[in-house]
C-alpha cells in the first residue's frame, strides 16, 4: 500500500491516496457505529463493573433528536480527526542515491549516504542505523518489505533484511 515514484535519481516511498481514504472511511465510520450503538452498549452495561454505572445508563437513555443524531455524528468527526491525525503523521522517504529524506507531517530532515551504516526492517517498521549503531530511523513506511528492500537496494544503500519472493531473486541477482 506505497506509493512508489521511481525516477532516474529519486524514489518516494509513502501512504498512497487510496489508503488514506480509506484510513478516513474506516474510523470515521467507525466512529459514526459507535455512535448509533453507544445506547445500547450504555443500557447492557448493567453486568460490568464500571464506576458511576447510574450516570452511564441515564446517558444510554436520552433519545432526544440531538443525541440521537449528534452522538454518531461528533463521534464520526472524532474518528476523521484521529483519520487525519494518522495520514499527516505517516512516515513519506524520500531516497537519492547521496540522501534520504525522511518527512513525518510537517517536520523533514535528512540522512546523507555517509550517516546511513544499515538499512533493515525489524517487525513492521523500518530501521536505518549509523554506522555507530544510532537508530536514525525507526517507523513504519508503506509498501510491504520486497518494494521497500527494491527501493533502498536500487539507490545502493546497505540493506541487510532478507529478501523474499520472486522480486527479491531479480533483485538480488541485478546488484550482484
């Protein structure tokens, strides 16, 4: 789910437009459910121990028009701020064959080649070290670990995860 920009000299790894949306659909309908089912939730709740019990059932009470449609409603707002929050915020590597930036919602910095001693995936997140060892970076980029691998591999960075599959074989065999 990358959005990969191949050019001659750069490649742009990041969140592409589809799964955003798809990020602001899914919370905000979630949201918008939780909203509609939060009555219900609130009148079955008289098993859990929860505290002020009384106040939360009163609360799963009111049928009001307002309630009845505001509660999904600013509850599904509340899901698109979290959305948003989550797209801004998503990790976007830039990588040239002399740097690597890395954008994270407004901030921007970058790596030069000579900071970068490794390159790996650890989990679901990707790891560029310094030579020293010092995490210069440690997040989640989108693409699943083959392109990710292909995209640092191509710009001669030091990858040192494993490859896999049949993209791994050819890309393997063409930096050899």
């Amino acid at each position: 789910m990358s959005e990969t920009h191949p050019t001659p000299n750069r490649t742009v790894l990041e969140m592409t437009q589809s799964t955003k949306i798809f990020v602001w659909l899914a919370l905000g309908g979630a949201g918008v459910g939780l909203g509609l089912a939060l009555p219900w939730l609130l009148q079955n709740a008289a098993n859990w121990p929860i505290p002020y019990l009384d106040v939360l059932k009163f609360l799963g009470t009111i049928d009001s028009p307002l309630m009845v449609f505001g509660r999904p409603a600013m509850l599904g707002l509340v899901g698109l701020v979290v959305a948003f929050f989550i797209t801004h915020e998503a990790a976007k590597l830039t990588l040239t064959d002399a740097e690597i930036r890395i954008t994270e919602g407004d901030d921007s910095r970058i790596v030069t080649r000579e900071q970068v001693g490794g390159v790996y995936r650890k989990g679901g997140k990707v790891r560029i070290e310094s030579p020293e060892g010092r995490v210069l970076f440690n997040d989640d980029v989108e693409g699943g670990g083959a392109r990710i691998a292909e995209a640092f591999i191509a710009h001669g960075y030091p990858w040192e995860g494993t490859l896999t599959g049949p993209r791994a074989a050819h890309t393997s065999q063409g930096r050899k």
